[in-house]
C-alpha cells in the first residue's frame, strides 16, 4: 500500500497545462542533437537511471553557529523527515532513497520504519554514524575525539555506535555506513599525527569486521571543521590510506566541500575510480570553505567536469563502477524540500550534460594533443540546455515538470505548519 504525501491528480492537473510545451521543446532539443549523431532517448534511458539519496537532516532548516531561523512546518522527528523526503522524490522523482543518522533519527521499530518508507515510495541508503557530539546520558564524552581517542573507553564506545549503527541499517536494507569523525586538534603539537591515525585506524577495523560481505564502508574526509588545525583524516590521501589498509569494502567518499579552495576534486574522482575506491560523493556547493550550499548554485561548471569524469570512469571499467550518490547540504535560508528539488535537479543535469560529451572526439584530440579541441568536446556538451531533457524524465516519472509552482501549489508546507509542533529555537549548525 502506498501513501504518497501529495495527490497525484493535482500533479498531473499541474502538468496538463504545461505537457504540450514541453513536449515541443524536447522535439527541438532531439532534433538539435540528433544533427550531431546523438540518440537523445537512448539519452534519456541513462537519465532515468540515475538517481540520488536525500539525507534525513536536510530537511530541517540548517543554520550557522550564530543561529538558526527555523520555518513554520519544518519536520521534528523522523517519520516527518521522510514525508518531506517523499514529497521532493514525488515531485522530483530522482531521489528514490533516504540517508538517515544516527542517534538523530532513532526510531522505536526500524522494520516498521523500512516499511513505513516503501509505503512512501522510498528506499534506504548509506547509514550515517555520529561520533561528533554527546548525547545525553553517554558515559564517554566525544570532547577530545572519538575514533582516535586516547581514551581506549571513549574508542570502544564509539565503536559500538558504528556497529549499532550497521544492525540498524540491516534492518532499513541500507548497504553502507558512512563514517565522518570530527576527531582532530587546534593546535600545533596537540596531537601527534602518526598516533591519532594509527588508533583512528584500530577503531575502523574493529568496525569494519562487524561489516556485511555485501556492504560499503565510506570514509569521509574533511580538512578542517569543527578541528581547526588538524583533523585525521583531513583529504583524500589519508581516506584513501585508511581504505587501502581497512580492506575492500572500505571505499572513499567525496563531499564536494571538504577540500582545500579551489583543489581539483574532479581529478581526485578519477585519481580514486583508477585504484578502486571511489565509494560515493556527498554533493553541495561552495564559495569559500564546506559552506553546503546548494549544489549547482556557485560553480555549475565543477559539477558538471565530476561528472565527466565519472562517465569516463564508468566506460572504462563498468563493473567496478557503483559510487553512491547523496546531497549533503545546509539549507539556511530557503525551505528545504524546495532546496532539495533544486539540488537534485542541478545534479541530474550535471550528468545529462556529461552523457552527451563526445568521448571518441575527447579522446582523439587529448591522443593529438590538441587542447582546444579537446575542450571544445567538452564545452559543446556543457552548452547543451538539457531541461526539457530532465523535465519530460520527470513527468515520464509522474513528476512535476514545474516542480516548484507544483510545490507551492500544493501548500504543503503551511499544511504542515498546522499539524506538526514548532520546533524551538536555539542550536546552529550541527
Ligand atoms: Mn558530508
């Protein structure tokens, strides 16, 4: 049985009015491409593959740590997460799964709640473990560290979490657990670098022991926040270290935010698919540090090159190609299911526009050495508008092709402000 938050007819009313037009332009954008020898349906099939998880804490209006606005409505548990979750996937119809944290989305009945997500059209991603803050009445405090601590007592405990964490996820029929630790320093020679990654190191192994055969451990690394100094696994370098001697199913995870400015992130992408740790990606966008603002809304263009390389990565060897694909962002200022449909609508874009690259013209003008022809192929793709593309996938879907008039139309978040209690004010960024 399912109950879907919105009512099908009003979308497909909304849509009514809007289909001819659509439908006019997908003509034209067809017409367009197939001039340059490209299928734009056998196109469309790869865009109907995709898709994306939503994280449960995403639709709570973030904040900074000066504060946070909260609106009218916004969801105070987690079987609200996963209404407003089902709303943008109803909507949007790219974001068929649902990434919950822990202790944040703890439930009495997990069974009840994976059932609870299939009766709204959504599914399970990664499990996401929260060694970063105490919780009330932890006998260890995570104040100076968690993974790495050299507290051998506040290290178990922070074991047990992630293994708690992995039963739960079994349950939901997740098949992966994310690990981020905000364990690191603030000051020169707080902690010795070698020490804190070698028990860090200690602390993954005894979780991923406790790991299915058939999941995903994903290491996500951050170089500074809430550390500001040093943190343990700071980049790239160190994730991969750690996935390499943690064993197969440990995998790297790439947040678009938690790098060094300007750091060429699409060539990590390929750096990591080449020795087979690309695990997954945590998509947002940033102007200065891990700001999580909406993906696609600074730099377009990065996007857009990942996503190159990962349809390079997943020519090149299509069997060892599974990344796990999830928004991670901070909503501050907008209503977060309308944030999440842009997100998602900019990320399925980014991939539209790199299936439409010429590989063969790419790579016989990087073979000619020929960098204008090879960027040529690439920005030939990138021009592309590929919203009537994205749209008419959307409504083949039973999506809104206007999802955000379709959103407001439905008032779903002044409903809401009716029935669900007003969350308090208070805590920041979390
Ligand atoms: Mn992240």
């Amino acid at each position: 049985m399912t109950a879907l938050p919105l009512s099908q007819d009003q979308i497909d009313h909304h849509n009514s009015a809007r289909r001819e037009g659509l439908e006019d332009d997908y003509a034209s954008l067809g017409r367009a491409l197939s001039r340059r020898g490209v299928d734009l349906d056998a196109i469309k099939r790869k865009v109907q593959e995709f898709s994306i998880a939503t994280p449960s804490w995403a639709t709570g209006r973030g904040g900074t740590r000066f504060a946070k606005f909260a609106i009218p409505g916004e969801p105070t548990n987690i079987h609200e997460k996963l209404a407003d979750c089902a709303v943008v996937q109803q909507l949007g119809r790219s974001t068929p799964r649902v990434s919950l944290h822990f202790p944040w989305d703890q439930a009495d009945d997990y069974a009840g709640l994976r059932e609870e997500g299939a009766a709204l059209g959504l599914g399970f991603d990664a499990v996401n473990s929260n060694t970063f803050q105490d919780q009330p009445g932890q006998e260890h405090s995570y104040r100076s560290g968690s993974l790495s601590a050299t507290d051998s007592g506040v290290q178990e405990q922070a074991v047990a979490h992630n293994i708690d964490c992995i039963e739960i996820g079994k349950t939901l029929g997740s098949k992966a657990l994310t690990v981020w630790v905000g364990d690191g320093s603030n000051f020169p020679g707080q902690q010795d670098f070698t020490r804190s990654l070698d028990r860090y190191l200690d602390s993954t192994g005894s979780i991923y022991a406790a790991l299915p055969d058939s999941w995903r451990m994903l290491l996500e690394h951050k170089m500074f926040e809430p550390a500001f100094y040093s943190t343990v696994i700071s980049d790239w370098g160190s994730s991969l270290m750690a996935a390499q001697e943690l064993g197969p199913k440990a995998q790297c995870l790439v947040d678009l935010g938690h790098h060094a400015p300007n750091v060429n992130i699409e060539q990590i992408v390929a750096r990591l698919h080449r020795v087979g740790k690309l695990g997954g990606f945590h998509f947002n966008d940033s102007k200065y540090g891990d700001d999580d603002l909406d993906s696609g809304s600074i730099n377009p263009h990065q996007l857009f090159l990942i996503f190159n390389e990962l349809a390079e990565a997943q020519e090149r060897s299509p069997e060892a190609f599974d990344p796990a694909y999830m928004i991670d962002q901070s909503h501050n200022v907008t209503d977060p299911i309308e944030s999440l449909l842009s997100s998602a609508e900019a990320i399925v874009s980014a991939f539209a526009k790199a299936a439409l690259i010429d590989r063969d013209a790419l790579h016989a003008a990087q073979e000619d050495n020929d960098p204008m022809l090879a960027f040529q192929a690439l920005r030939a793709a990138y021009r592309v508008d590929v919203s009537p593309l994205v749209a008419m996938v959307r409504l083949e879907a039973g999506g809104a092709i206007d999802w955000l008039s379709a959103y407001r139309q439905s008032a779903w978040r002044e409903r809401k402000a009716q029935e669900r209690k007003p969350v308090a004010l208070g805590a920041g960024i979390v």
